[in-house]
C-alpha cells in the first residue's frame, strides 16, 4: 500500500511530537517549525530521527526544506520513492 501525503504528514507529526515532547493537537501541518521551537539544531534532530525510523538516507542539503510539517513530508516522500519505496 502506498502512503498518501496526509499519512506521511500524519506519521512526521507523529516523530515530530515524540522527538520533541510536543502535544500533537498543537501541532499543524503548515506550523513554521519555529513557532513549534525547532530550531536548526533542531531540524537536524529531526533528520536524524526521521532516517532512524524509516531507515533511510535524507540528504543535509534538504534540511533547507524543513520549514514546516508537511515540507518535512514531502522531504521524506521524496527520499523514500527514491529508494524504491
């Protein structure tokens, strides 16, 4: 089955959350990460989060793109199709 984008931007609201103590009722998908107190460090947390639980590679040139949830999403969407997922 293959995930849609509100799944993707669901399950990165889910590693957002978890990575960062922060309610998920709070969080919306088009919320600068800012406003949610991810800083750049923060962003890199994120990554690495993000390849630990889907196992892949996400490249640190992408981390410009980390601006809110869903581009998180759409980051992550584009590193798994590109390893065949």
């Amino acid at each position: 089955m293959v995930a849609t984008v509100s799944d993707r931007r669901a399950e990165v609201t889910k590693v957002v959350c978890d990575s960062f103590r922060l309610d998920p009722a709070l969080v919306e998908p088009d919320a600068p990460l800012e406003e949610l107190g991810i800083d750049s460090k923060g962003r890199i947390k994120l990554l690495a989060a993000l390849e630990i639980y889907y196992g892949v590679t996400i490249d640190l040139d992408r981390l410009d793109r980390f601006t809110d949830v869903g581009s998180v999403a759409e980051v992550l969407a584009d590193a798994l199709r590109s390893e065949g997922r």
